[in-house]
C-alpha cells in the first residue's frame, strides 16, 4: 500500500493500471527466465523470523475490532499503530469484546463436538456471531463490515481494457515503478509459499507461482483491480482450516465471486470482532512460535541473530526491509565462515560456482 501510494502520488491515479499490467508482465518474465528458484533458497532462519514477524503484525493489527476500540488514527508503520491501540484501550465496547470472546471460544472447540465437528470452526463462528449482532438487542453497537467501510457493492466490475492506451507501457517513467512492484509480488508470494510448505510439508513450484501472480494482476488491471500479492494471513488460514490441495483456492474465489454477485448485502452484516477472532487465531497458529523456540536454542547465536533481525524490521519496518537485511546478515556471517574455512597460505581463496551462488 506505501509503494501504491507513492506511485499514485507521483504518477497519478489514471497511470496505476498500467503500472499494474507492467508489473504482471515483468512476473511472467520471471518465471520465463526461472528467477522463482532463488528466493525458495531463503534460509530457515529469515523464512521463520519473517513469519513470526508477519504473525505479531497480523495479531496486533487486530486488536482495535477486536476490543471495539474507537477514535484511532492511522498511522503508516507498527510503532504508531500500536501506540494508538494502547493509548486506547479505555475505548474498549463491551459487547464488542463478549462477541469476540464467543468467536474464539467456537474457534478453539468446535471441533471436538462430534454433531459439527466437520464444519469449519470460522464459519460456524461467523454465522452464529452474526445472527446474535443482527437479532439480539444490546448487540448493535458492535461495528459491522458494512458499518465501517460502508455498503459493499453488488456485481461484477466494469471491464475497463478496452479504454486504456497500451502506449503508455512503453514509457519508461513507469518501468522502475512497475519493477518495485513486481519485485515485492514476488517476494512476499514465495515468501508466503515456502511458509505454506513448512505448514503442509510440500513444495510448492517457485516460477509456476510467479507466472500465476503475473497472470492474475493482468487480469486485474483490466478490470479496475490494484496489484496483489499471495499473503500468509490468507493462505495460513485456510491452511489451518484444512485446506489439502489446490481446489481450496478454487473454491476461494468461488466464493468471494458469489459475494460479489449476489451477497455483498449479507457479508457487510459480518461483525468486525469475528473476523478479528478468526485472525487472531491464525496469527498465533502461524507464528511457529514453538518451532522459534527450538530454533533459537538448538542453533547457532548467529542463526538466532538473523532470525531476530528479521523478524523485528519485519515488524516496525515492512517485509522488504526485514528479509533484506537478513539476508545480508546471514550472507556476512556465511561469508565470514567460507574465508575461515578456505583461506588458502600459498594462494587467493578458492570458491565452487555454488559456494559463490
């Protein structure tokens, strides 16, 4: 959203759909030239300092729905989004909180009643907290998704390809733009699929994921649509909802696009706090908190540095910052390691073309 916005800033709003088509394209070129494979070469260390990060984003950005709180101010980066919920908390609405409450209470136990056990837990959690906002007074003050972005719109969105001017890819102050979107699709899509693998216990196929990024944000842009990115928030909770194959994401977008037909009305009755319970739930169950712990105290200081850093620029800075510098610190200490290991007295340090890679 920082890097939209800039872009709208900088270039205007008519120029982001070709932006957008810009960077689908520069995806499709790297799954064409294999680019995917190298980024499935992240280490352990980044990939859970990078999901645990991720995961005390998702937690603590739900906090406000779900406490109810009100009266808070945007603000760009975690420190002053957290801030405010602190400063806040006095704000806290009661029903607001029993509703929340509830929903993680079906979330947590819903499978072990045998009569629903097979239902998915969020779904139950939904509809019942639902109904209980819609029908049982005492309960209309707890914020609805229609209540705070307003009424959802109902339909399909208007094809807009056949009004663009496909001249405008070939100028070139949109190129660098384009190239910093498609770069952050990329990384934070098979960031989130190696967490999916770690998950799932699979492995997912690294340019076949870029060539299906690229091809949706080209389908979006001709239809109105921003550039998007896969997200672990998304693809951790239908993970752990028990998602086992691709027909998950099918079914998916199977349903947004019912929604979008003909139930936006009913999904903006859909109170805040469920979904925020439903998150929280999957923050906490994608954090591998366990498997930092175990990291942390069966590996090397320097593997937990990395991890550390990682997940605290992820934090209070965003993903590119927080794998970035990761990675520049595990490559330091890798680089440190090869001169102790190959430093050679007659001669120069000799390295394989893998060892460099």
């Amino acid at each position: 959203v920082p890097i939209l916005a800039v872009i709208v800033h900088e270039h205007g709003l008519a120029n982001l759909p070709y932006v957008t088509i810009l960077a689908a394209l520069f995806l499709v070129a790297f799954a064409l030239i294999g680019i995917g494979k190298y980024i499935r070469k992240v280490p352990e260390s980044i990939v859970l300092g990078f999901t645990a990060g991720v995961a005390v984003v998702i937690f603590c950005s739900q906090l406000n729905s779900f406490l109810g709180l009100s009266g808070i101010t945007g603000h760009e980066h975690f420190a002053g989004k957290f801030a405010e919920t602190v400063t806040h908390l006095f704000t806290a609405n009661l029903p607001t909180i029993i509703v929340g409450a509830m929903s993680l209470a079906i979330i947590l136990t819903a499978h072990r009643i045998r009569a629903i056990g097979k239902i998915p837990a969020t779904l139950l959690a939904v509809v019942f907290c639902s109904l209980l906002v819609y029908f049982v007074p005492g309960f209309n003050s707890v914020t609805t998704l229609g209540g705070a972005y307003g009424s959802l719109p109902l339909g399909f969105p208007d094809f807009v390809g056949g009004k663009l001017d496909f001249s405008m890819l070939l100028e070139r102050e949109l190129w660098l733009p384009a190239l910093k979107v498609a770069g952050l699709i990329a990384i934070e899509s098979l960031l989130c699929a190696v967490v999916a693998d770690r998950l799932t216990s699979t492995r997912h196929r690294s340019n076949q994921e870029l060539f299906a990024q690229g091809a949706a944000n080209l389908g979006s842009a001709f239809f109105g649509g921003i550039p998007a990115t896969g997200v672990i928030a998304r693809t951790g909770t239908i993970i752990k909802t028990g998602a086992a194959t691709r027909v998950a994401s099918m079914i998916h977008a199977l349903v947004v696009v019912i929604f979008v037909v003909a139930l936006a009305p009913l999904a903006a009755k859909i109170p805040l706090p469920v979904l925020s319970a439903v998150l929280l739930v999957t923050a906490v169950k994608i954090s591998e908190y366990k498997e930092v712990r175990r990291f942390i105290a069966e590996k090397s200081w320097r593997l937990g540095a990395v991890l550390g850093v990682t997940m605290l620029l992820t934090i209070f800075t965003d993903l590119v910052m927080g794998v970035g510098a990761g990675l520049i610190l595990h490559l330091a200490f890798a680089a440190h390691d090869k001169l102790k290991t190959y430093r050679d007295k007659d001669g120069p340090i000799r390295l394989s073309e893998d060892e460099v890679l």
